[in-house]
C-alpha cells in the first residue's frame, strides 16, 4: 500500500485540503467555506476527499486556525501560512521570485531569493484587497462571483474606484453606479482596485522581481489578474492549483518529517469542543480557549505568563 499526506489549509472565509502522494502528486483535493466553524468544516473536507488504496503516513495544518485543528488531528507539522505557501511554490516552481497572494479575509507578499524566504508582509486590516470584498461587491451588483473576473474582461474603460478601504470603495461603487456607469465597467474598476490597494498596501517597499507568481482563491479572477500584469507591466503566472497551495505545502513538509506513524481519520465518531474563559490568577486576565476531544482536554490556548 502507498503512503499519503494531508495538507490542511484552514482560512478565515474558506478552508482547503490536499493529499499528496511521495512524488507530491495530488490524489484528491478540496475547497469549502469555513463558515465561522473551522472544526465542522474540516470535519467536511475529510468527508469529500479520499484516500482509497493509500496509507495516511502525515498530517500538516496552516491558516488562522492551524494550531487548534493540528491538535484535534494529531498532525506531525503545523505551520504558519508564509512557510507553506512559499515551500508549495518553490517545490513546483523552484526559480520564482516573488509570490503575490489574495485569500479570502487577508493577503500576502513573499519575496524569494536564492530559494530561500528573504522578506514578506500580510496585510490583514483592510478587507478591500480580499476575496471577501469581491464576494460583497458581486453580491451587491447581482453577479455571480464566479464570473466576475469573465465581464471584467468585457470592460473596455475600467471605472475609477476609490482603493483606499472597504468603506470608500462600498460608497464609490454605488455612487457610480447610481449615476449610470455600466456594470461591466463597475466590476472592472472593482478588480482594478483590488490590485491597486494590494499593491499600495501590502507589497509598499517590495521589490517585485520577476518570476512572478499570483495564488490565492482570487487568482482564479481573470480580471484581477489581468490587472497585475498590465500594472506590473510584466508576466504574472498562475498555477492551476494556485488556490489549494498553503494546503499543499504543509502536506509536503508532513512528507519530510522523519518520524511518520499511520493515521486514521474517523473524525464522525470523536466529539469535538471548545470552552473559553477568562483566567483571574494574575493581573495577564489571560484569553483562555480549552480544547477538548471526546471529554478529554488536550491543550489550553491563550497563555501569556507560560502557566499552561
């Protein structure tokens, strides 16, 4: 029987799972929204991939909830989203320089030199450079989102949209489009801002050298992307599995760990939940988030003075 490893992706807005074999080949894959439950949907995830005819040798977990889904999966590597974007791309795409990336709820610049992470930043204040924003504005204009980066394409004079935040570019849209501007110029204008806010915002003081490579869910927006090349004024690559590369890179770093043991998931039958309380033992008043499985505790999260 071949081994398998899972990468698990755990985001704000979406989460994403992969399964590799040895050769870093993907067996199965899937990408769902968190909706506010990161437990529950990992719990899905695990349902909608398979791994008939494979071994479960490895675990990783990144994203914002990583640490309290790494400990409901025993996994052998749980990493931050920086380290395993930037080993997901190097390992498929070892001469890239620069590594633009849009999630759901935040982003990301990585700076690649000599194969080695030389500088990033993340930018997770303003949802105006997000997913989240483009799903908002879709909605509101009555567009699938989906098909959003398609009628950008159409636009051939992009709407000036305020980029500075969530709330001037909600106001600019609606008041140009009260005025009469057409939609497919709005939405363009959308994607165009997007760029513009990322580029302002996250990447100010970045030298962005090329190869350039732009992942994240948003990468699969043609109108976001076209934007990054014509601001750029250069080619920007995008992976076919650009959108799954965290899950992917965390579940080749759990194929590199030397000490593997074999896992099975059976996550429908453990009871999952967590308590939090405030801690009044000293003047910290510590955030405290207790995990249990089963009944059983199996870490305290949130300890600032190192008591648990």
């Amino acid at each position: 029987m071949k081994d398998c490893y899972l990468g698990i992706d755990i985001g704000s807005i979406s989460t994403k799972a992969v399964v590799i074999d040895r050769q870093y080949h993907i067996i199965s894959s899937c990408y769902i929204e968190t909706k506010g439950n990161p437990i529950a949907a990992v719990q899905e995830a695990i349902q909608q991939i398979h791994m008939d005819g494979y071994r479960l040798r490895g675990i990783g977990t990144t994203g914002s909830a990583r640490k309290l889904v790494g400990l409901l999966l025993n996994a052998n590597v749980i990493k931050n989203e920086i380290t395993a974007h930037a080993i997901g791309t190097l390992t498929f795409h070892p001469d890239v320089r620069t590594i633009l990336e849009i999630g759901g709820q935040d982003s990301k610049v990585i700076c690649i030199r000599n194969g080695l992470i030389s500088d990033y930043a993340m930018n997770t204040l303003c949802a105006a450079g997000t997913g989240a924003f483009l799903s908002s504005q879709a909605k509101r204009l009555d567009v699938d989102v989906k098909a959003f980066g398609n009628v950008a394409l159409t636009s051939k004079n992009p709407t000036n949209i305020a980029a500075r935040c969530t709330v001037f570019a909600e106001s600019d849209l609606v008041h140009k489009a009260q005025i009469g501007y057409p939609k497919e110029d709005i939405i363009a204008g959308l994607c165009k801002s997007v760029v513009l806010n990322y580029l302002n915002n996250v990447c100010k003081g970045k030298k962005l050298e090329p190869p350039i490579i732009f992942q994240g869910g948003v990468s699969k927006n043609k109108g976001v992307h076209r934007y990054f090349e014509e601001i750029l004024k250069q080619p920007v690559f995008v992976d076919e599995h650009g959108h799954l590369m965290g899950a992917l890179g965390v579940a080749i770093l759990a194929s590199r760990e030397k000490e593997q043991k074999e896992y099975t998931l059976d996550l429908a039958n453990l009871s999952f939940k967590t308590l939090g309380q405030e801690c009044q033992d000293c003047s910290n008043r510590c955030e405290l988030l207790r995990i249990y499985r089963n009944e059983e505790l199996l870490d305290t999260l949130g300890s600032k003075c190192g008591k648990y």
